[in-house]
C-alpha cells in the first residue's frame, strides 16, 4: 500500500504542479520542502516540527524557508535574461518588492538580503512602509518605488529618501499628486540631482483577470486617464522637469490568470510609452506593475485560484511584446520594472499546525452508556419505531423506512416539547435516527445511487478536524476572500486516508472553517485525512507567504504565531537558523489599549478580597497572582494537554 498510495495522494494533491519543485511527497509519506528547488536536496517538514519543539517553539507555527525567496527572485531576474537574449532586448530589467505583499520585518530582511545579488528594489504604498523601507541598505542600482494616494508629507520623504543616495521614483496617481511636487520644489534646498525622480501611472482601458481585474480599466482607483496624462505632462515640460520624467507605469491587478489578458494591456501600454517618447520625453523604464500568477490548485489553468502561464513565458511575452511595439513605433525600448510580489513571496512560508480533536466520528456501532440508556421496553412507543426501522431496513425497502423515520425525527421534538419523552428517551431516540441515516448511506452506496434526497446525508459522514490556529489570523484570504490554499497533513501519506473532513479552527466564531479545498483544478467541500492514532498529526496549509500576515486580524485575540527560519546547508544538511515567538496574551492585550499594570493590579484586589472572606490562604493567593502573570506572558493558542 505504501508506495502505491503515495503516488495516488501526489496525482490527487496535485502537488508536483502547485509545489513548484520546493514541494513533494517522499516515499516515506512525508512532505518535504527542496529550498533550493533541488529534489536531491529535501527537509521532511515533520522533522522541523520535531526539532522546533525541542527548541521550545510549538505549533501553531510558520515554517520560513529564505532560500526559496531567492530561487524566485533568480528565476524571475533570469527569465527576463532569457528573453532578452531570445528577442534581442536591448534594456534591463529591475524587479520591485510590494512591501504591502509582506511586511513582516523577518520576511523583508531576506527581501533585501537575497535580492542584492539581483540588484532588487523596494516599492512602497504608505509613508508607514516608506519608513521602513528606508532603513533598508538595498543595491545602489535598485529602485524604490513610491506608488499609493500621497500628500505633502509623503512628497517630502520622496525627497529626503533621494538626498540619501536612493534611487527614488515617486509616481503620480493623481492630478493633484504633481502639483505637490511641484510646490514642494519651491519649498526645498536641496539640489536638483538629489531630487526623486517621477513617474506617471496609466489608467489603462485594458482589464486584466481573476479576482483582481477591476484594478485595471476605466473605472479602476488608480492611474491618470491619457487626458490628464496629456496635462501631466503639460505641467512637466512648463516647470522644466522632462528629465525628472523616468518611468510610465501601470498595473493590472494581482493574480493574473490569464496571460493573454496582460499581453493586452502590455501592448496598450507600450504604445503609449512610444507615444510619449515622440511626444520629446525620455522615460527610460516601464513599469508593467505585478500580478504574476501562483498557481494554488495545480491546474495550470485560467481558473481563478492558477495562472496559466510560467515565469519564462510570462517574462517572454513582456519583452516580445514592449519590443515588437518599440520596433514599430521606431523609438527606443525601456527597461522593464515587474512589481511582482505574491509569485516570489507565497512558496516561502508554509504554517502548520496541531489537530486537537475529531468531532463526528459517527458509526453504526454509537456510544452506549447503560447508566444513561434506557431498555427498549421502558420507552416512548415513537422511539421503539425508530429501532423496528433499523432492524428492519434492506436494500428494497430503505428509501421508504428512511422517509417514515424522517416523519417520526420531526414529530420526536414535538414529544419532547410537550413533556412525553425524557432526555434518556431522546438521546435514545437520536442516536437510534443517526444510526438510520448511516444505514440508508449504505444502502445507497451499494446500490449505486446517488438520489438527491440523499446528498444532505452525505456530511453525516464528513468530520470536522479541529486545528489549533486562528482562520482570521493566518490565512485570512481563505475567509475573505475565498482564496483557495493547497492544504494536506505533513505525513502519513503512505497510508490511505478514511475521513471525509472539513478544518475549522479554535475561534469562537462559526466562519472560522474552510469549506474550499483545492482538487487538482476543481473545488471540493471536504479534505481527505487520516483517523486519529494517538500520534501527533500536523496540518500543513502552503503557499501562504503572500499578504497574510499583511491582512491578518486578531479576531479573539488570537495573534501572530510561532516562526522558524529554516535553511539548507551546503552539505545536503539542514538547520533551523532562527526562531520568533509569536505574541504573548500581554502584548495583544496592550495593543488593544489595556494597560498591563492596571490589569496586574486588579488581580491583586481581587485575590485579597477573596483572602478576606476565607476563600484564599496566604500562600493559595501568592501562587494564584503568580500563576496570572505567568499567563500574561503565554502563548494564546492551545498548549499541549496535562496527562
């Protein structure tokens, strides 16, 4: 079974596609990630976990592999090579960070730490991740990028960030934008050489694809018409700032599914940067935004959750495209900038966390308490019938029997309204209608039908995996949004999964659930796991790095997880190079304005109050207040229970 039911979960996971090469299954059953992209190199994720506790870090936690972030931004940075040298382009291609794709400090090091040797750039949308970013050192030849709504503050820190030796490019995304350059022109001492440079964002009359195509277009947020991009660059040419102009920019939404969708807008876009260019100006780069699609559901399709292109197709389709329209247009090509954030960031991070219960395990077999259970002879004449059916049911009559025990199901509540039945009676009689309905499952099943009255039955048969994390913390796009995330145990897959599942998490809110799962393409309701052996089994849900922990919300105070940093050493073996804890009660509760003193105070009040009327000893309420603060300082998920 072992071998032969591994390669049935890799076909039916699909995790050869959406896993990219860092992701596979090994023989043994195990997930194991390849940072580098090698297959002869693999971490079996288990063991991190393994070793993570041993270090004191539990589950729910982020498994950072920084190698992968680099394999991306190389492969990226070499597909535009390839194309370049295919089609004969003469410029260069940058890439950008969206720092709003991932602002974790710890995720934003290894953006810049791997991305020198690339000579990748930062882009910032807020003068909170211009902050940031400008306590990077990044290559002298990288880019930062100044996209976003902005007002005088944010002009003004595009010019202090150019006197610091950056390559700052502040892009217009309104009318009024460039007038506040302008004025903060008239305002400044500083010479013209350290002043940012400038670029103009196109509103496009293309649309892209997917989730996000109302970025684009004419009614998209962003972006200058080409009636004000004409006044744009009206004013800039009367202000004498044509050869601030560097960069034309435009973007056509995140996830971009379908290709030929962006070639679309590549094709408008060139031409309008060869217009421009005729026009007397000089932008030595286009910006053709981000968008590259992740490819969730392994179908390398359209689909919304895949993208149906690679990364080399994507890069060769940029540079035949801007060249094709250049060459025609006889003007010069543009270096191309991509602000691609997701495709190099999702693969980075996987979380994985603990399963803590099973609920709805229902057999034919029940729970039988004879404390609590009453004989057939002491019971309602109604629940009687209940167990005549279940004796009696065969494969000719149990369409019928399961219609009459539906009838009596409804009129049971009825009874037990107005006083007939006792609660003995109705559990009884409950566990006996449950005990119907997986009976007429069977039946059905060996019939082979598949009679609609019967597909509500089906989730009597569907557990749900309680998992130790918080939906609405780590994967918020999942409720958002709808996101589809390949999800799957980290081990056990040489064995044949017997659960039909869905995952919900631990919050106390009913839409903390997953109720999409991935299939090779199509959608399921329900995830394939294994029953619980009294072994540890852990939840992996990948591809994750992108805008999570960007979009994460505290919802029941449940916030940022575990991390560990996890990297391939030159000798085949690994280690776990870093750990972050994640945030402890006290510093959620700060960050929702309570004071910790305040708090440590009204324990103490309390504990002595409860000493004065003799509920508390001297010692009892020394070790309760200890025990409190101790609390303070813990982990918010789930600990490991006492034996």
């Amino acid at each position: 079974m072992g071998i032969r039911q591994v390669n049935e979960t890799i076909e039916a996971t699909g995790i050869n596609e959406w896993g990219a090469g860092y992701f596979s299954i090994a023989k043994t059953g195990n997930v194991v990630c390849h940072p580098t992209g090698k297959s002869e190199n693999s971490i079996p994720l288990f063991d991190i976990v393994t070793q993570a506790k041993e270090l004191n870090i539990r589950t729910p936690l982020i498994m950072r592999f920084p190698q992968i972030i680099r394999s991306q931004m190389v492969s990226m940075h070499q597909a535009f090579k390839n194309a370049q040298a295919e089609f004969n382009y003469p410029a260069q291609h940058y890439g950008v960070f969206p720092f709003k794709v991932n602002q974790r400090k710890e995720f934003i090091d290894a953006i810049v730490s791997c991305g020198r040797e690339v000579q990748w750039g930062l882009e910032v949308g807020s003068k909170t991740e211009f902050m940031a970013a400008l306590s990077y050192s990044i290559h002298k030849n990288a880019l930062l990028i100044c996209n976003g709504f902005k007002d005088t503050e944010f002009i003004e820190l595009a010019f202090l960030a150019a006197s610091m030796g950056r390559k700052t490019v502040l892009v217009v995304e309104g009318p009024d934008e460039l007038q506040m350059f302008i004025n903060q022109i008239k305002h400044t001492k500083l010479p013209k050489e350290a002043w940012p440079e400038l670029g103009l964002r196109i509103r496009l009359y293309s649309r892209g694809s997917g989730k996000w195509e109302k970025s684009s277009g004419e009614t998209s947020k962003f972006g200058l018409t080409i009636i004000e991009i004409m006044h744009a660059l009206s004013m800039i040419e009367s202000c004498e700032l044509k050869e601030k102009l560097t960069m034309l920019h435009f973007h056509i939404g995140s996830q971009i599914t379908a290709i030929k969708k962006f070639k679309n807008a590549l094709r408008e876009a060139a031409r309008v940067y060869a217009k421009i260019v005729k026009l007397g100006f000089d932008p030595c780069h286009l910006n053709i935004g981000g968008g590259v699609g992740v490819d969730y559901d392994g179908s390398q399709s359209s689909a919304t959750s895949s993208a149906n292109y690679s990364l080399q197709q994507f890069a060769n389709d940029a540079v035949y495209v801007i060249g094709e329209v250049c060459q025609s247009e006889k003007v010069k090509c543009p270096n191309i900038v991509t602000e691609s954030g997701r495709v190099i960031a999702a693969y980075h991070s996987v979380i994985v966390t603990d399963v803590r219960e099973v609920q709805g395990e229902e057999t034919l077999d029940g729970i039988e308490d004879p404390k609590f259970k009453p004989t057939l002879g002491e019971v309602h004449k109604s629940v009687r019938e209940f167990s005549f059916i279940l004796d009696n049911m065969n494969s000719k009559n149990y369409v019928e029997y399961y219609h009459d025990a539906v009838e009596l199901y409804e009129d049971l509540f009825a009874l037990f309204n107005l006083g007939y039945l006792s609660l003995k009676e109705r559990a009884f009689a409950e566990e006996l209608f449950h005990k119907i309905c997986l009976r007429t499952l069977q039946l059905e099943t060996a019939q082979k039908a598949s009679g609609e009255e019967f597909v509500g039955l089906q989730k009597l048969k569907v557990a749900k995996y309680l998992a130790n994390f918080s939906i609405f913390q780590s994967i918020p796009d999942s409720w958002a949004i709808d996101q589809l995330f390949p999800i799957l145990p980290i081990s056990r897959h040489h064995e044949k999964p017997e659960h039909r599942a869905t995952i919900v998490d631990i919050t106390c809110d009913s839409d903390g659930c997953i109720e999409r799962y991935s299939d090779v393409g199509n959608e399921k309701t329900e995830i394939d796991l294994h029953k619980p052996n009294g072994e540890p089994y852990y939840l992996g849900f990948f591809l994750v790095g992108a805008y999570q922990e960007s979009l994460a919300n505290e919802h029941n105070l449940f916030g940022a997880i575990n991390e560990v940093e996890v990297v391939l050493k030159s000798d085949g073996s690994w280690k776990i190079s870093k750990t972050t804890k994640g945030d402890p009660i006290s510093e959620l509760l700060v960050c929702r304005n309570y004071k910790m003193q305040q708090i440590v105070q009204s324990y103490g009040r309390q504990i002595r109050e409860a000493k004065k009327l003799g509920l508390l000893k001297k010692e009892e309420a020394n070790n309760l207040l200890k025990k409190l603060k101790g609390y303070l300082d813990s982990y918010p998920y789930l600990a490991e229970n006492r034996a």
